[in-house]
C-alpha cells in the first residue's frame, strides 16, 4: 500500500498510542509508588522502544 492512500487518523495513530503509554508511564512512576514504579518504568521503556521497532519493521517490509 503506497504512502499516498494512508489519511490523516492513519499516520497519527503509532504517535498518539506511543505519546498516550509515554503520559501514563510518566505519571505512573511520578505519582505512584512499588507497583507503579515499576510499570511506569515498563511504559516508558516501551514507549522509547517502539519507533525503534517500528523502524526494523519497515525495513523489513521494504526487502526485496
């Protein structure tokens, strides 16, 4: 599928889900305390984590 027939809602949907686990991992480590530490600190990693995945899933997609 050519990049030209994705809108708008489509290309902003791996951002807005990266910067919504981001937010909560954020507050989730800053507010809360034991449990929360520790998942605020897996949201956040997740959260760097996924361009970089996103990055080695293009990449493989775009193989010949």
């Amino acid at each position: 599928m050519s990049p030209a027939r994705h809108g708008a809602p489509r290309t902003l949907l791996w951002p807005a889900i990266i910067a919504a686990v981001s937010l909560t991992g954020l507050f989730g480590a800053l507010l809360g305390d034991g449990a929360w530490d520790g998942l605020g600190a897996l949201m956040l990693g997740v959260a760097t984590l996924a361009p970089v995945a996103g990055v080695f899933v293009s990449r493989r997609r775009s193989a010949p």
